[in-house]
C-alpha cells in the first residue's frame, strides 16, 4: 500500500444519506457564488481521493468508476505525481517557457516523442487543455498543407473553445447559443457498428464520398479523429474505418490527426487506441492521461510538420507548467512500472465477459462495446435501437447513491462509460460492476412492472 492510500482505505463505504448534510450545506453556498451554467454530476462535494476512491466531505467513499472523465489513469493523488509535483513546487512554479525553458518540459516531450506510434523524427510542444491542443493541432495542420479544410465527424466531442465546439458534434448543450462557429470544418459520417450495421471499409468509403463532395479531395488540410469516441458515446468503430481513413489523406495529402485526449494514455489497453488499428497519425493530440489531474496537454508528430510552423508562432503562458510537467513526468513513470497498459488490458478481460452477459439479460441494453478499461454500455427501449436516456440516467443515479462513480455519454445520453483508474483492484473492480448489475436489475424490473 502506497502512503496516499494508506490515508484513505480503498473502500466503498456510505455513512451519511445520499447527498450528507455538509454537501448539502456546500450546495446552498454554491447556488449564491458559482455560475449555474457549469453542471456537476454528483450532489456531493470531494473531500480527498487516492486510488480508485473518492471520499466526500460527509465522510462517504465512492469506488471511482470515472477517473475524472478519463484522466486519473494512473489514480488519484498517485505518490509518483504527488512527490514529483511537490518537490517541483519548492524549486519553482513558474517561468513561462517562452521566457525561460526548464528540464521537465524537455523531458515531457521526449517521452511522448518515444511513445507516440512510429519511429520516425518526432517533436512535441505543451498546452494547458485539450481543447487547446486540438486547436493548436489545427494550426500546425493548416500552416504545414497550406490547406484550411478541416474533417470531423459525428459524435465528435474536440472542446469547448469557438475552433474546437464547430468541431464538436452535439448542439445541446455545448454549443447552442454560442455562435457563429468558427468555418472550414466538415462532417463526416462515423462508423457506429451498432446503429450502422457497416463494416470500417464501407463506413469509410461513405465518409470519403461525402468529403471528396462536399469539401473535394485536394482541399483537406486534416481529419480529426477520435480513435475510440468518448463523450459521444464510447464508439469503437469498425475494423478497417481507421485504416482507409489513413489511407485516403496520405494519398490526398491531408494531415491525419488522431484525437487521444479521452483513449490515450493506456485506457485502451494500448498506450494509445490508434495503435488497435496499426495507424501512425501523423499528428497525435494528448491531454487527461497525461498528467495525473493536472491541466496538460499536447501535440506529437512528425517533425518536418512541427517545426515549419515559424518561430515564436504557438505558446501560451502557462503552456507546459512545470507543475503539470512534473506531474506527466510522475505518470508516465508509474505507467511504465507498473505495467499499467497491460493492465487495462486486464481490466478490459475482467468487465467485458461480465457486461455480454449484463447484454444478454437485459433487454434494457442494445450494445456493450470498448476496448481496455474504456467500456461503454448502451441503453435502449426493449426490442429497438431507439436510444433510452431515461433508464440510463437511472442506472446512473443508483450506482452514485450506492457509492460507484459511472459517468453517462453518447449523443443520445444514454451510454454508461466505465473509466476505472487503471490502478483499481479487482476487489473494487468487482464490487462496483455488482452495484452497476443490480442497478441494471432494479431499473429494468421497475420497467417491467410499468
Ligand atoms: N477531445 C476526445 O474527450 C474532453 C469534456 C468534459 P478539455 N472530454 C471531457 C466537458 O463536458 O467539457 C475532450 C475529449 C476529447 C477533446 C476534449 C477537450 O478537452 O481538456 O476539456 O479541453
């Protein structure tokens, strides 16, 4: 046991009613104070965590099936990050890398520059969010094809910024109202084997028709591709979508860019979902993951597209904090000592036989899919494909007040995803998908008896 852990046993435990008196105080507080534009999920205020449990200010412990919306990979407070990160905080907190550069940014990059798919010469540079990653990533994209079109598709989630929400699928709610978009970015059809019924290389070939139509074969400068969609709703798409994809802007002289802010960093049960697919992208996109909870992300790729962008023409103040640079530096390390890509692997061995059959149970659920420990379970009206938001939002509501921690998803917001922190035990792992059976149980008989 770790000495983070030892301070917070890695156990689910609920001693107070479900929101306690002291979130509910907090709640009354925030009401007044914070704008009621951002949403939280839980009705309870986080007191610590390490591992894979959250406590509350009541006392109350969660298994934590979320990381965070997928960035704890290597769990929470991980003692490689916390120690990392505080002896950084005693020498300096700050320079600004435009003004003066420092180790652990190098380092950052060297690592990513080794781990990213591909042999070839890499480099990397540092933002805060991943939206400003795949912003920059744009950039980088335009300045090197002298092209301006960009293609993403369906279901797509890239950010909250005015680049990044044209890029991102949904309207309701991240995009209505905040208009007008930024132009010069395409939609294309995602393959979804579930609701399509394609395989990858005619899912692709109907996305490329639609690009070579409407956006035409020389004017791409990049595809932006999440190699496993996140809050779309954990779509795997089929073998060989990626591939052709690949294939088409090598021909055509597009940038591939593969999105891994929510796959990457071993949640796949590779270091990075493209690697399923045997792509090298020619620019990855790294955020969450890559840091153990602190704001970083960046861009990878292949260095003659990096460095044509001039001198001094991306940065930002706090891009590549030495903070956060400690912090990756910490989870890279505790990746690779503790194996923890060959134990998402693992985890994905131990949910995916246990969620077939949840499948084939419950009528309730249409699809289970993923790879790793990124799993996603789709709910439907019984005996159709039409999305079931309402037994999804129920499932979900029941597994938070009985202390597992499942986040909802999908265009149709009724996904279940499962993100566990890679560095769950089986014990926790078990426990929760038997709180998350027994929701599915509940909702489902409850359903039954309507
Ligand atoms: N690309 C694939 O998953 C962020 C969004 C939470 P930022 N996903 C969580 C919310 O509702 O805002 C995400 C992603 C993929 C880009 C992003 C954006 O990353 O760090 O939130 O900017």
């Amino acid at each position: 046991m770790t000495s983070t852990e030892a301070g917070l046993r890695q156990e689910r435990r609920m001693v107070t009613e479900y929101p306690g008196p002291r979130s509910r105080a907090l709640h009354e507080r925030r009401l007044e104070a914070v704008a009621h534009s951002i949403a939280s999920t839980l009705p309870v205020y986080i007191e610590r965590a390490a591992g894979a449990i959250v406590e509350d200010v009541d006392g109350n412990s969660f298994i934590d099936f979320g990381s965070g919306i997928g960035v704890l990979n290597v769990g929470n407070t991980a003692p490689a990050v916390v120690e990392r990160v505080r002896q950084q905080v005693e020498q300096f907190t700050h320079t600004c890398f435009l003004l003066g550069p420092y180790q652990g940014y190098v380092e950052v990059c060297e690592h990513l520059n080794r781990l990213t798919p591909g042999d070839h010469p890499k480099r990397s540079i540092l933002f805060n969010s991943g939206a400003e990653a795949v912003e920059n990533a744009v950039k980088i994209a335009r300045a090197a094809t002298g092209r301006s079109a960009v293609v993403v598709f369906d279901h797509a989630f890239h950010g909250r910024t005015n680049l990044t929400m044209a890029m991102t699928a949904k309207a309701v709610p991240n995009k209505q109202g905040f208009g007008p978009f930024a132009n010069e970015i395409y939609r294309a059809p995602m393959s979804y084997p579930f609701r399509d019924g394609l395989t990858g290389p005619e899912a692709a070939a109907r996305a490329i028709e639609i690009i070579e139509k409407q956006v035409g074969r020389d004017a791409v400068a990049a595809v932006v591709i999440e190699p496993i969609q996140g809050e779309g709703g954990f779509i795997v798409p089929a073998e060989g979508f990626l591939g052709t994809l690949a294939q088409w802007c090598q021909d055509t002289g597009a940038l591939f860019v593969a999105d891994e802010i929510q796959s990457g960093f071993g949640r796949s049960g590779h270091l990075f979902a493209i690697e399923h697919d045997g792509v090298v992208p020619d620019l990855v996109v790294t955020a969450k993951g890559i840091a153990g909870g602190l704001p970083l992300s960046a861009v990878t790729g292949r260095a003659d597209i990096l460095d044509n962008v001039q001198k001094g023409g991306l940065g930002g103040t706090y891009s590549g904090n030495p903070l956060a640079c400690a912090a990756a530096l910490g989870t890279i390390e505790t990746i690779e000592r503790e194996g923890l890509v060959a134990r998402s692997e693992q985890i994905g061995a131990l949910l995916a036989p246990k969620l077939d059959e949840l499948r084939t149970r419950f009528d309730i659920i249409g699809d289970v899919r993923g790879r790793g420990a990124m799993r996603g379970i789709e709910f439907v009206v019984p005996g159709t494909t039409e999305p079931n938001a309402a037994a999804c939002a129920e499932v979900t509501a029941y597994c938070h007040s009985r202390g597992v921690l499942v986040l909802a998803a999908g265009t149709y917001a009724n996904v279940i995803r499962l993100l566990p922190p890679l560095v769950i035990s089986d014990k926790l792992l078990q426990e929760g998908l038997g709180v998350l059976e027994e929701a599915i149980a509940t909702v489902s008989q409850r359903r039954d008896e309507n």
